[in-house]
C-alpha cells in the first residue's frame, strides 16, 4: 500500500517532544516492514522544514533535510499551473 505523508506526520516524527512522535515512529517502522511505500510532496517537505526551524530549531529543520533523502520515503515533485 501507498501512504503519503503529511508535514504534522514529519514533525511528530522528527521532535522527540512531540505528543506523536512515539506513534509515528513506531507505525513509520511497522509499514516499513510490511513493505508499505511512503510519497511526501516536495512542497510537504518544504512546509515541514518550515515548521521544524520555527517551532524546534534551525538546525533539527537542516537535520530533518539531510535524514529525509535517507529514509525510503519517495518525494514526489509538484508543479501548479495557474491561470491569472
């Protein structure tokens, strides 16, 4: 099965203190198992690395960048077109 990851999903996952962290981690590694596959948009990402530098540290957000490309979570690029 396919998940895609959501940036309060990657903040409870990244900031130990989090109320989620201990849930999220213990399912990321459960599906990991399972062979489940993880999708995180690019803008996801860049939310998530907004929020950690915000509310936890500038350097848990430049931790959380070098540790994502780590993890077998596929980030997807998304492009928005608009019409003014």
């Amino acid at each position: 099965m396919k998940y895609l990851i959501d940036s309060d999903f990657l903040f409870g996952l990244f900031v130990a203190h989090d109320p989620h962290h201990e849930k999220t981690a213990s399912l990321l590694k459960s599906l990991i198992n399972k062979g489940d596959e993880f999708v995180v948009s690019n803008l996801v990402v860049q939310e998530a690395a907004t929020v950690l530098s915000r509310k936890a540290s500038q350097n848990m957000a430049i931790f959380f960048l070098s540790e994502l490309s780590k993890m077998p979570i596929q980030i997807c690029s998304l492009v928005v077109k608009m019409k003014i």
